[in-house]
C-alpha cells in the first residue's frame, strides 16, 4: 500500500564530504518531513537513510541527484525497505 511508510538507504558517490553535504541534506529532509541521517564513510561517499513516504522519499531522492547539492554528486544508488520506526529527527552523522 503506497501510504505505508517506507526507509530509503542512499549512498551518495562523488565529492560529498567536507563541502556541507550533509548540512544541506539534512535541511531538505527536515522541510519534508522525514526522519534519518546522513553518515560519512572511510571511502568518501555519504550513506542517507530517511523513513516517511514514499512520495516524499523520491522527492529527496530528486534533490540529492538534482546537482543543487554542494559538492558533486556523481551517482545515487538508492534502495527501499519498510520503514523500521526507530528514528526521531534527522542526524549528521
């Protein structure tokens, strides 16, 4: 059923880290509506993991590969679950 909240898991390649990625992403997803974090890995790219719809998923799923990001956002790879429940607000990680 598309009103069952979803989590989406984006892990975010190209130059991510050190510009205010995660600052930014974590604006969007706090004007959407939706829960998460967004983590910095070792090998440079961003792990985002936000729950909420799954309209409003693909909305930020829009933005991240949108090129309005700073830094540069070369690929997106996206996955989707149901949504776990077990986050409050949205983390820089």
């Amino acid at each position: 059923m598309s009103g069952e909240p979803v989590r989406l898991s984006a892990w975010v390649h190209g130059y991510v880290q050190g510009v205010g990625f995660r600052w930014w992403t974590r604006s969007r997803a706090l004007e959407l509506g939706l829960v998460g974090f967004a983590r910095n890995h070792a090998d440079g790219r961003v792990h985002v993991v936000a729950e909420g719809s799954r309209t409003v998923g693909e909305k930020l799923l829009e933005l991240l590969r949108s090129g309005d990001a700073p830094g540069r956002v070369d690929l997106v790879v996206e996955s989707w679950e149901p949504a776990r429940g077990d986050m409050t607000g949205f983390e820089e990680r």
